[in-house]
C-alpha cells in the first residue's frame, strides 16, 4: 500500500476481484466448449478432464466469495463499491453452476460414446456455441455493465430454449422410430438440456447485475 491513496488500494483490491471472477467464468464456459466436444467425439479422456476441473472451480469460488465478504467486512465500502461487491457476490454461484452443468454433459458423454447420434451433432456443437456466447456477453458486464447487452443476454434465452425444443422434439421422433435406443437416447436429450441450463445461468448474471446497476 506504500505510494498509494487509500482509494487506490481500494480500487486494485475490486480490480482484483472482478478479475478473478472474470477467469472463474472463463474457466467455467471453456469446460462447456470441452464437454460439448467430448460428447459430440467419444473422447472419455477430455470428458474425465472436464469433470476433474470441477475441483477448480470450487476452488476459485470457495476463494472469491471469501474475498469478497472480508473485504466488504474489512474496507465498510462506500455504496457504488458494495453494489459491485454484492453483484459479485450473486454472480460467483451462478458461474459455478456453469461449471456443474459441464460435469454432467461431460458424465453423459462418457456413457454415450458410440451412441451419440450423428445426425444431432451438428445441432449440440450450435447450441454449444450459442450458449457460450450468451456466457461471454454476460461476463463482459463484469467487466463493463451496458445495460442493452444485459437486455440482449435476457432475452437471448428464447431462441436458445427454441433450439433446446427443436432438438428434444428431433430426438422423441427417433425415439419412436428406434425403441432400442430410448436409454441412450434419452441421454442426449439430457446433454441438450444441460446446455439449456447453461443459458438460463448466463441470464441470471445478465439479470442481477442489471438489478444492482439499476439500484
């Protein structure tokens, strides 16, 4: 802290955070690019990758909130500060949740290899794709808040729930033209959803932190 003014010291500690959450979310949407591919390759090996990164995930979140409340307790933060340590606060768990939707894509891959089909490949790589682009946008008001792109992610989650349909809908068609293949099947509806799920936490950062901007 030599050198600097107390409110220099006080803003490195928020760039700090709002940096290392930035990279927890990062993390969390690379696992999602990583368990799309494992399930649409059978590779078990990146599959196994994805659901042991989870423990790192944990780790940045048990860390981050820890900061987080000791300086909110510590620095008695004036209000703009802790409107951006509360949004913290409400976004880690969310990014978490990132992390545990790709551990179950991820385990239903590892119980799909040579059954995913391959007619819905293409379908899991898009919504893959889209989904993480909503992740991303959602991140960026992390960084920077700009109210229009916090508006865009919320309401981004209607065509990401109509290809979530689409697909669910595809794959009860093949369902019923292949009775043999309900359990696995079934499976890949699941990985679809997971991905859908994935959406619907890059929402709820979207939202909440229009909510505490907008306080």
């Amino acid at each position: 802290m030599i050198g600097m003014t107390l409110r220099q010291y006080y803003d490195e500690r928020l760039d700090q955070l709002r940096a290392d959450v930035l990279r927890m979310g990062t993390f969390a949407s690379d696992m999602v690019r990583s368990a799309v591919e494992a399930t649409i390759n059978g590779d078990l090996a990146l599959a196994e990758k994805v659901i042991q990164d989870d423990d790192e995930v944990d780790r940045l979140e048990h860390d981050i909130l820890g900061r987080t409340v000791l300086t909110v307790m510590q620095e008695s933060p004036v209000a703009s500060d802790l409107r951006t340590l509360v949004s913290f606060l409400s976004v880690i768990p969310e990014i978490e949740k990132i992390g545990d939707h790709a551990v179950k894509l991820s385990r239903r891959a590892t119980k799909l290899t040579g059954h995913f089909p391959a007619e819905m490949k293409l379908a899991l790589s898009e919504l893959g794709e889209e989904t993480r682009k909503m992740v991303g946008a959602a991140l960026r008001l992390c960084d920077t808040f700009d109210g229009e792109l916090a508006t865009e992610v919320i309401k981004g989650d209607k065509g990401i729930d109509g290809r979530y349909v689409a697909a669910r809908d595809r794959l009860i068609g093949i369902i019923q033209e292949n009775p043999h293949e309900t359990q696995h099947l079934i499976r890949t509806i699941e990985a679809f959803h997971a991905l859908e799920h994935v959406a619907d936490n890059a929402v709820q950062i979207a939202a909440r932190l229009k909510l505490h901007h907008e306080a």
